[in-house]
C-alpha cells in the first residue's frame, strides 16, 4: 500500500511508478506507468526532486517489484532483456526511386521545394 499526501493508504496495483509535477498543488503525483499514464494520486507537496524524495521513490518501485517477484508475476524488464538478446538479422529495407518520392510530397513539401 501507498501512503498518499492527505494520510489515505491505498493499494499500490500493477504498475511502477514515478513523480510528476502537479501544477495546481505545487507538489508532485504519483503516476502509473501504464499505457495512459494514470494518475494514482496527490504524493508529496515537496517542491523539488529531493534526494529523500529520490530514494522514497526507488524503495517504493523496488519494493513493488519485489512484490511480484515474490508472488511469482512477470517481469518486465526482465522480459525487455530476454527480447533484446534475440538476434532477428538486419532489417532489410526498399528505399523508394527519387522520382517515386517525388509524387508522394504533400502539398506543403511541394510548396516548399519550389522555393528552393
């Protein structure tokens, strides 16, 4: 669970998490590292990245990932590894002629080519 900046203790869910500046509050929140971004809530009105704040926050997400290994869940990063020790060769790319990339400017590259 995570101690939120009003007192209120609430489930830390599935995601890591990081501070981001709140501009109403003069503080930072805390937001998931999910696909939006959510926001978990209000954490801190400290006003810069201290370094208490810093390493509050590297216990809180390792403490997390503690969580689930423990719990015996996926890890990300881990996964990342394992995807970035596979060797899948070159990508082969087909660049397009000079004249083929000519009839695929839009009308702004088109206006300022003839400028040139």
């Amino acid at each position: 669970m995570i101690r939120l900046q009003d007192g209120r203790w609430e489930l830390a869910g599935e995601y890591r998490y990081r501070l981001v500046e709140d501009d109403l509050l003069k503080g930072f929140n805390l937001v998931a590292l999910d696909e939006q971004y959510s926001v978990f809530g209000y954490f801190t009105d400290e006003k810069s990245h201290s370094s208490s704040l810093r390493r509050t926050m590297a216990l809180l997400n390792q403490s997390l990932a503690l969580r689930d290994a423990h719990n015996g869940e996926d890890d990300d990063i881990e996964d990342a590894r394992k995807r970035e020790s596979m060797d899948f060769g070159l990508l082969q790319r087909d660049w397009p002629d000079e004249e083929d990339s000519q009839d695929a400017l839009g009308p702004i590259a088109k206006k300022l080519k003839r400028q040139e």
